[in-house]
C-alpha cells in the first residue's frame, strides 16, 4: 500500500510539500498540485481522512435534531442541509427525539464526546438551561425553534404573526366559528406562539372559541382523522379548523370527504408549512420557506464552526407566504 512518501519520492517533491496539497493549504502553486495529483493516481493512493480529521481535531460532522423525521416538514429540511452540507465537506447525523426529553440529553452527549463539530436544534424540548452547558464542547444553531435568552445564531419565523395571518384569512373568508389543532402546546415555544397568533386574531374580530374546539397533541394525518371523529359528534361543530400541519389538515380533509361532508362549506381547514401533500390535496396552508431556513442555518452552522469564537446571539427572522387553496 502507498504512503504520502511514495506519493512525494514519485512527484519529485517534499513530504511536506504533499502534505499541504492533500490539506488544500492555500500557498501551494498549481504545477505542485498537478504532479501530486498525478503521483496519487498512479499510485493509487487515497488520503487517510480519519486521520487529518483527528489531527484537526474536527469530525466534519454535524448532528441535527429533528422531533418526528416522518413529518415531510423535517425530512425536507434535513435533505436541503444535507445538501449544503456537502459542498463544504462536512456530513450530517440524524437525531430523532420523537418528542422526549431524555433523549434530546442523550443526543447532547454526541457534541461533549466530540462525536460531532456542532448541533442544529429544529426542536427543543428541554429548557434551554439544560441545553446551554453544552455550549462548551463546540456550536449549537437554532433553526425554526426559538427561545429568547439563547446566545446562539437563531434562524426563525414569528410564529404568533404566522397563526395570526392563517386565523385572519379564516374570519376574513367569512367563519366566525374556528378551532384550533396544536401539537405540544404546553412544552413547544412554536406550538406556543401560533396559538397566542390565533387568539390575537379572533380578539380582533370579537370571536371566542369554545373550549370543545380546541385539539392538542396532533401532529399526524391520523391525528387529522381523528380530530373529525371528534368533531363530527359535536352538537355545535367549529366552521373552520386551524392547524399547525398540513399533514393534520390533509387528514381532517380526507375523513370529513369520506363522511361525506363539502370542504369548505361544511368544514374549512387550513394547514400550515405548504408541504408538497398540501398541494396535493389542495389545501390552504401557510408557508414557511423551507430550503431558505434550511440554507441559512447551515451556513451560520458552518461560519461557527470555522469562526471557532464564543457563541453569540445572531437572528435571521424569515417571512411567512399565505397560498390559499380550496379547502378555505
């Protein structure tokens, strides 16, 4: 098997030299990268990565944390960060929490260990005061969660505005009667916002919501389904459903067709993140941009972990985009 000093007898030049062409070191001259390039292949050798990356004591690994990575919601963000990734050389690792607590600690663990370079939280379900100590093993990026103490670069939407929009397009359709699917309304800051969004909205309008047309814990279009079974033994149903997903909505919509109820004269229903599924199903949802959320967090993921400085606040407040649809 070559060494890179076979590679630096055939190329005629240092070790040394070899060593800072396989590096990218930026004072090397292009006839050296040539004749080092060349000597590679003819020798068939191929750089131990394990071992510059030990050397740089970089694992060029970076850990993201995602509740629930059936939600296309997730699984499309990762996908564009996987991809950004990549062209800086640096690969992910997937951290699926489903929502708990203990397991969100365990996954800390991997940036302490110097298991990965940084950690991109899409949710938290920790207080923040748990996760902080954790910020000196190495850089921890918010991304579409958010807390307001955190020194870290955060990139995020205003969740109150984004159930706020959704809600008044509902009142400004004409329903007076609107409900509310959330997920963990008591432990998620986002599930949080959108419902005091929503609130602010029928505020506004002089509306109230009954106690019966408030739905937590849905996250899932089975979740959906399961929300009409409730609904639809209401004695005084709801006109109109906010939710926080457009798989919850696509599954309110299939069960209330299958009932045989007219979307949206007997039940209008509005998602939320414009999923490809709400397209689909030609739902009213507001969007959030994904690939841009997704984009930008690598970036600041990047800058960090290069800058190699003391973490501190940086916002990057993104717009939401109402597409409306048939189901309104």
């Amino acid at each position: 098997m070559a060494t890179i000093q076979d590679v630096a007898k055939l190329a005629g030049l240092s070790r040394t030299t070899v060593s800072r062409v396989i590096n990218n070191h930026p004072y090397v001259t292009e006839e050296k990268k040539r004749l080092v390039s060349k000597a590679m292949q003819e020798l068939n050798y191929v750089p131990n990565s394990s071992a510059r990356r030990l050397r740089r004591q970089q694992t060029e690994t970076i850990a993201v944390y995602v509740p629930r990575i059936t939600n296309p919601f997730f699984s499309h963000l990762v996908e564009v960060m996987e991809k950004e990734a990549a062209k800086k050389g640096y690969q992910l690792i997937l951290c699926q929490t489903r929502y708990k607590k203990q397991q969100e600690r365990n996954f800390l663990e991997l940036l302490k260990t110097k298991q990965v370079d940084g950690l991109i939280l899409t949710s938290i379900e920790n207080d923040w005061s748990e996760i902080e100590p954790y910020l000196a093993y190495g850089p921890i990026v918010m991304c579409n969660e958010y807390n307001d103490t955190a020194q870290v670069p955060i990139v995020f939407l205003d969740q109150i505005k984004g159930g706020y929009i959704g809600t008044k397009h509902l009142i400004e359709k004409g329903y007076t009667k609107l409900g509310f699917c959330t997920g963990n309304h008591k432990s998620s800051r986002l599930a949080h916002d959108r419902h005091m969004g929503f609130l602010k909205a029928l505020n506004e309008a002089g509306l109230q919501m009954k106690d019966e047309w408030f739905f937590s814990s849905t996250h899932s279009i089975q979740d959906g389904k399961s929300t009409f079974e409730i609904i639809k033994e209401l004695s005084d149903p709801p006109e109109a459903i906010f939710t926080g997903s457009d798989e919850v909505a696509a599954g309110l919509v299939k069960a209330a067709t299958d009932e045989g109820w007219k979307v949206p004269e007997d039940l209008a229903v509005i998602g939320f993140d414009n999923q490809p599924l709400a397209e689909l199903m030609e739902l009213t949802t507001v969007e959030q941009p994904i690939e841009t959320i997704a984009s930008q967090t690598m970036e600041l993921m990047i800058e960090s972990i290069k800058s190699k400085r003391k973490s501190v606040r940086k916002e990057v407040l993104l717009p939401f985009n109402m597409i409306q649809r048939s189901s309104t």
